[in-house]
C-alpha cells in the first residue's frame, strides 16, 4: 500500500484569475475548497453541475517529468490544479476512496488538459505533453482542513 503527501495548495478567486499558492485551506463537502472559484461557482466550467470540478489534483512527479522530458517549466499553480502530490498515484483512484489529511475524497476522473490551460499559461505544448497525465478530479466527502505536509493515503 502506498502513502503520499500534499506538497502544494492553490486556489483562485475566480475564473482566469491567478492561483494563489496557501498553507492550508478548508475543504467543504459537495462544494470545493473555501475562497475558490468553483466553490463559489465561479470558475471557467462551473456551468457543467456535478462533483467534478470540487477538487483537483496532480502529482508533482508529473511536473518533473515535464521539465526533463518536454523541456516545459510549470510551476505547480500554473497547472490550475487545487493540490499537488508526491508520491500518489492519482490514476488509480478513479472511483476509489481516499483520504488527504482529515478529509475524505473520491477519485472521479482524470483531468484531461484543456485550451483553457494552454490560453491561461501561453504553452502550447502542455496539450499534447499532459494527456493522461493531467491529473484527477475528485469529489469532497467530508468537511475538513488541509495543509501541506498532509498524509494521503487510500481507504481501507
């Protein structure tokens, strides 16, 4: 069984606007994440219902690896993704249930790239470098507070 860690949290007022990097933030079930703009519905695909856009995830090995393979510098709140992984296999979650701290998520779908990222960042080439590894989107099952250094790890 693996164990990870959330090394980064970022949030954005609204739709466009930059993520501002946080310490902690306070996750509400069914919503999002306090202060974000799909929390507060919004964000750029906060007309499309349903818990895919509570939360999103990334894995910072996937950062890495786009730096050393793509020669593509993203610093971790430019993916406009809430969290940011170390050591998760975020797609093997997909329908399964995990905790990040305090709180429980569910994996819903993994987080396609989309022009907005490329519009937003002015790099193209994340589209086709991200594919399948653009991260996961999840659903919030429970209220509570995240912080970076928080241990993620599936439910048994």
């Amino acid at each position: 069984m693996w164990k990870g860690t959330l090394v980064s949290i970022h949030i954005a007022d609204t739709a466009g606007a930059p993520m501002k990097p946080l310490r902690s933030v306070r996750a509400v079930a069914g919503k999002g994440l306090e202060g974000d703009r799909y929390c507060k519905e919004e964000g750029f695909y906060s007309w499309f219902r349903g818990p895919l856009r509570e939360i999103s995830l990334i894995e910072a090995e996937v950062l890495e690896r786009l730096a050393q393979d793509h020669h593509i510098q993203l610093e971790p709140g430019e993916t406009r993704r809430n969290l940011v992984t170390q050591g998760v296999p975020l797609g093997h979650l997909i329908g399964r249930t995990f905790r990040v701290g305090e709180v429980l998520l569910r994996g819903v779908e993994i987080c396609e790239p989309c022009q907005h990222l490329v519009e937003v960042t002015g790099k193209k080439a994340l589209l086709s470098s991200l594919i399948h590894r653009g991260g996961l989107h999840a659903q919030i099952l429970t209220d509570g507070l995240l912080t970076i250094g928080d241990e993620i790890a599936p439910e048994a």
